[in-house]
C-alpha cells in the first residue's frame, strides 16, 4: 500500500444521480516521488457493492506537474460515490433504523519516477506502473445519514415501481397528506409503531374533513365522490379500507412488535389509497 486515505467529511448531492461527496485528504506514502494516473473505486455496506462508479475529482495538487505526487505529502480532494435508489433503499434495509458503516475501497494506479540528470536533466520519465488497492471505514450516525439522505432528495416512495406516487393537492386530503409525510419521516429513523399510528391518523383525518368530524359518514362520502360513476368501484374500494383498516388495528394493539417489512407495507399500501384519492378528487384519474 503506498496511498493512505483519510475521510475528512460526507455530504450528499440531489438527483437525477444522486452521489456521496466524501471530502478526502491523501498521503502518499510510497517511493520518493511518483505519478498518480488514476484513481475510482467502490462503496460498500456489509460486503455488498452499492456502487462500482467512485472516482476522484478536484484534487488540489501542490505542484504544478498536476500528477506528480511526493511523499508524505498531502493531496486533498472529493471522492464521488453515485447512489441509485436502489442502493439507498438496500441501506435503510439494512440498517434497520440505526447508523450506517460504509466502507469506501478505492483502486490507483500509480507509475514510478525517473530522473534523467545527465541526460535530460530537470525531465522527468515514468517507468514500471502499479495498480493497488487501500479499504477506509465510512461510519455515519443515524442523523448524519438522515441529513444526508435530505441533501441527496430521496424519498421512500421511490421504492415503488412507478418512482413517485402523485399525491395531488385537496383541501380535504391537506392534513391527511402532512400525516403521511410524518409518517415517512418515522420510516425513516425506524419508529414504526409510529407509522402505523400516523397512517390510521391519515385515513381518519380525511373522512372527517369532508364530513365535520362524522369518519363513518366521511368514508362514505369520499367513496361516492371517488368512484360516483361506479358502484361496484366503491363496493371493492371499501373492501381496500376496510382491509388496511384491520390490519392497522391488529399492528396497533399493545405490546405488538412491529417489523419494518409490516410498517412498510401499511405506509406504501396507505400512500397508493391516497394517490388514486387525490387523482379522482381533482378529476385526473377518470374511468
């Protein structure tokens, strides 16, 4: 090993392509002198790649020969590390609510220096080239990941096959909708007790809303104007409620343990209720 790698921070960049910025100080610590030709890499989460495209860029070289490194010399600069939404949703798996241990192996090539004094002197000529490889430990707190999760802009709903659900805006869905992106946030940090609790809140804040507190009568009346054209709609929505409903109530019970597998299918199956709701509602899903 002739490069050692120090993490010196982590922040995220928004999409399209979503990346970790790991800002890094580089010491080499080989021969005398060498070039640096190149520098990628991959990051990994308990021995599963979640990307192979790292690379290196804005390396703040102290000498003008750009790739000219000397050792014990220190190179600073950010490594890009491009993260889809599958790789981050195979993050918050399997971190299960807690911190995040990253590791970043990054893969050089370097190519050895020689100086021709007599004969070319002041030139320098490359000759044998290494490839090598050097591991550094990434660990993120749950909140620093949580941060940078919120600089990169992604959303559990991603998860979803269609990548975002539309949740269009109604003034009988406003608070219901404000309940379920607590309900995401809960996701999130692992509280999924509480998602199953927002959730139930979210379907009962929205009948209440277009019925001034009567949630029986509200239901009835969100149905008929969902599906007013379609009867047997509103018979098999009904039958989708009163299903979600159940199993919220059976995860509700005191003293029951709660997986995240379970929570996520009460805040996805709650979060396609109310897309299809607010689609009829502003007339944008007819049929």
């Amino acid at each position: 090993m002739s490069l050692k790698a120090t993490i010196l921070g982590v922040t995220g960049r928004p999409g399209p392509e979503r990346a970790l910025f790991l800002a890094s100080r580089l010491r080499w610590i080989g021969i005398d002198r060498a070039f640096l030709l190149h520098i990628g890499g991959r990051v990994l989460l308990n021995d599963r790649v979640l990307t192979d495209r790292v690379h290196a860029e804005s390396l703040d070289w102290e000498d003008r020969n750009f790739s000219l490194i000397v050792r014990d010399r220190e190179v600073l600069g950010t490594v890009i590390a491009p993260l889809s939404s599958e790789a981050l949703h195979f993050v918050e798996e399997e971190r299960r609510g807690g911190d995040v241990f990253l590791r970043l192996e990054l893969r050089y090539r370097w190519q050895e220096v020689i100086a021709r004094k007599r004969q070319l002197p002041g030139i320098l000529l490359g000759g044998r080239i290494v490839w090598e490889q050097i591991a550094v430990d990434v660990p993120l707190s749950r909140d620093a990941w949580l941060e940078r999760l919120q600089e990169m802009g992604w959303s559990e709903r991603e998860t979803f096959e269609v990548a975002v659900l539309p949740l269009l805006a109604d003034r009988n869905l406003a608070e219901a909708l404000r309940l379920l992106d607590e309900a995401q946030a809960s996701f999130r940090i692992g509280d999924y007790k509480d998602v199953i609790l927002r959730c139930r809140a979210a379907f009962e804040s929205a009948a209440k809303a277009v019925s001034h507190g009567d949630t029986r009568k509200g239901f009835e009346l969100l149905r008929a104007k969902a599906f007013a054209e379609h009867e047997a709609k509103q018979r098999a929505f009904d039958k989708v409620l009163g299903s979600l409903a159940g199993y919220a109530h059976t995860l509700g019970q005191r003293g029951m343990r709660i997986t995240r597998g379970e929570a996520e299918l009460m805040l996805t199956s709650t979060l396609g209720v109310f897309s299809l709701l607010s689609r009829r509602l502003s007339k944008r899903d007819s049929g």
